[in-house]
C-alpha cells in the first residue's frame, strides 16, 4: 500500500486522520461536515454537566426540556449517559421502539413535540449493562449527532454523564458551536468541589458556561411553607459569584420531583405551580431572555419587537386560524412594557396564507392557543417566533406575561 495512504501521525493506514489525497476530503472531514449539516438546523446546543453523581443532572435537563417546550420552544433531548441512561425512564419511554431507515434515526416525540434520544432506546431490556470504551461511546454519540433526524429545533439539550471523561468531550469536540453548559450543584461544599472541575474543563475547552443550577437547594415543607436546608443552601450561588458565572437559580428539594420521575412524567407538566415548577419556569425565563438579546442585537430597531396575538371577541382566540382580527402589541422586551397596538383584519384562511401575511405586517413573535405544525414551521422559517398553548384572555395581559416570563401554556391545542 502507498505511504500516501497512511496517517502522518500514527503511520496506520485505516487511521480516519490521515491524510486525504489532494482534491479528496479525508473521512474525518466529511464526519464532520455531516454533523454540522444535522445540527446547522438547530439554534442553541447547550450541554447539562455535573462534577459529581446522584446531583439530579438528569432531573434538571429533563425538567428544563420540558419547560422550554411548554414555552412554546421546539426541543430535542439528547442522553448520552451511555453507562447510565436515565432519561427514558424520567419520561416513562421504556419498552419504546426507535424508527428511523439505513442512514437516519427518528427521534422519539412526546404529545409535547419534545424530541428524544438515549442509548437507553435501543437497549433490549432497560437494565441492561453497556459495557463499552472510549472508541465505542465516541463513534455512538457521533451517530447520535450525524444520524438522528432531529428537525428544525431552538434548543438541543444534551444530558451529559457526570465528571469530565469521554462523553462530555465527545460532546464538546464534535458540536463545534455549542452554546454553552449549564452546570448542576448541590448546595455542600463536597459536591462544589467537584463542580469547580467541571467549570475547568469547559474553560479548557473554550466551552461557555451559561451558567450555574443549584438542585436540592432547601427542601419547601408542604403543610407549612417552611423552608428547611437539607443540604445546606446557597453553596452554588457563592462558587458562581466566585467564579464570575450567571447563577441561573435554585431548585427545592420537592418529593414530588421523586413521584414525577418514577412515574415518567416531568414534574413542570403536571405541578407548575409549585415552588420546584416556578424555578424550572425562572431559569428558563433566564435563557430564553439571553436568546431575546441575541435576537434583538441583530434587529436594527434593538429591543422593540411586534407581538401578535389572534382574537375572537376581545379574547385570545384559542385556534390560530379562526380568529377574527390580530392584536397587534409593540413592546419594548428591555422596560417589558407595552407601547402602541392595532387591530388588523387578517386575509381569508387558507393554507399558508396567515404565516405569509403575519411576515408581511412585521410580526416578530404570535402567541396563540393551538396551532398546526405546517403553520408553526412556517412562521419560524419566516424569524418569528411562535408561542402556543396560552389561554383565552385579555390579549394584553397575556403580552405583558409573556414579557414578565410568567405566561403559563400548556399543550396544543389544535387538531391538525
């Protein structure tokens, strides 16, 4: 066999890295220029690590995904807890068969449009060991990135494995544009300790930190109210001022976090009202925040957005399509406060024709009850971003609990 064929630096002619012939693209390079084409359609990658087990990291991303959804946000959810894939059973996915033909995996899809993927799917019998090395977990989390036909998503949230080994750097090494890294404590200084490394590999790897989750941060007595510190409480907050991270919140310790996971259901969609709800609700408040920034950055009026919102009789109208008229709010996202707004009469209800229309009058973002998928893609391809199972109401308290981060939705209602 030719020299020309081997890797310059391991002298191994099955090496991926060796060099390519000219005019040829090496294995390695068409690898990644695959991975980046899956994931070109996917605008925010952020990576849930931990320095320590037993912290609830899985908890937290399952939970987060699930809030961001309900914000009407398009998520996938990639495990890559290879030894131990716990989102399947946090999401009640056992037993559940993957699709997918000879070069794409489908995601499974929540009644949500929360998109998942674990190893734990495509294991015969839940308990099952994966007894794996280095090599094996990295060319399967590559598959997960080239091959699972994830769509169109604003956010990918990838569970990683706690501590700093092979699967958060095959993370980082071949998601190139990751977003940043939201790290999960326990308020006491044992678990702090070993989250500061974590902290370390993100800056070794020129990875950002989007910030700090503090899990189990004081338990919220049921009967009484009262707050008792397990744990100790506050223990996350001091290290991310130390460190000059975002601290993004604290999250009680709450039995129900233990119910929900058992019986596979997030606790956000079921005990949103609870206090452990309310702070999944304000850290993703927090994220979704910095995404507004961004997007207004690129906008040339700054903060100044144009909320649309679909009514019938003074009220939100829960089906996008059969509303009377369009409310149409200009609001300041910086000050969250409301300035002009005007009624437009939309064009007839055609397939196509509202996303196209709402384009044109300058709409940035439509909250709405339900909505079909064939109309949210539509207006997301157009930049506009689409909020969806709000309640009836008066249209202008339901912008200004958009603004303020408390506008509760739940699921979609529309039926086609």
């Amino acid at each position: 066999m030719s020299d020309d064929n081997k890797c310059s630096t391991c002298d191994d002619s099955s090496c991926d890295s060796r060099a390519a012939r000219p005019g040829e693209a090496s294995d390695a390079t068409r690898e990644r220029q695959a991975i980046a084409q899956r994931l070109c359609q996917i605008k925010h990658k952020l990576l849930v690590l931990s320095g320590k087990g037993g912290v609830g990291k899985s908890t937290v991303s399952v939970n987060l995904a699930a809030t961001l959804a309900q914000a009407g946000k398009r998520v996938g959810l990639l495990d890559v807890d290879i030894h131990g894939p716990s989102v399947p059973k946090l999401l009640h996915l056992e037993g559940t068969k993957l699709k997918g033909g000879e070069e794409s995996i489908l995601p499974v899809e929540l009644e949500s449009g929360l998109k998942v993927m674990s190893i734990g799917l495509l294991l015969p019998k839940a308990d099952d060991a994966v007894i794996w090395r280095g090599p094996m977990k990295h060319g399967v989390i590559k598959q997960f990135l080239r091959d699972v036909e994830w769509g169109a998503l604003d956010y990918l949230i990838v569970d990683c494995p706690p501590g700093t080994g092979d699967e958060p750097l095959a993370v980082v090494q071949l998601i190139e544009n990751a977003d940043g890294a939201v790290v999960v404590t326990t308020p006491q200084e044992l678990a702090i300790q070993d989250v500061r490394r974590s902290v370390r590999f993100c800056d070794q790897l020129k990875l950002p930190v989007a910030g700090v989750v503090e899990n189990m941060s004081g338990f919220v007595c049921p009967h009484c109210g009262e707050q008792v510190t397990l744990f100790g409480a506050g223990g996350g907050e001091t290290m991310a001022a130390e460190l000059g991270l975002t601290f993004l919140g604290r999250v009680p310790f709450d039995p129900a976090v233990v119910t929900s996971g058992d019986q596979g259901r997030p606790l956000v969609l079921g005990e949103h009202h609870s206090e452990t709800g309310r702070a999944f609700g304000r850290i993703v408040r927090q994220l979704l925040d910095t995404d507004l920034a961004q997007a207004s950055e690129q906008r040339p009026d700054g903060d100044r957005l144009n909320v649309a919102v679909p009514v019938a009789a003074g009220q939100l109208c829960l089906h996008f399509g059969h509303c009377e008229q369009f409310l149409m709010f200009e609001v300041d996202a910086a000050r969250k406060t409301i300035g002009a707004r005007k009624a437009l009469t939309p064009p007839a209800h055609e397939p196509g024709v509202l996303p196209r229309w709402l384009k044109e009058v300058g709409a940035d973002v439509i909250i709405s009850g339900g909505m079909g998928v064939r109309a949210q893609s539509l207006l997301t391809a157009s930049g506009i971003q689409v909020v969806i199972g709000a309640s009836a109401g008066d249209p202008a308290l339901v912008v200004q609990d958009y603004l303020d981060g408390t506008l509760q939705t739940g699921a979609n209602i529309c039926d086609h």
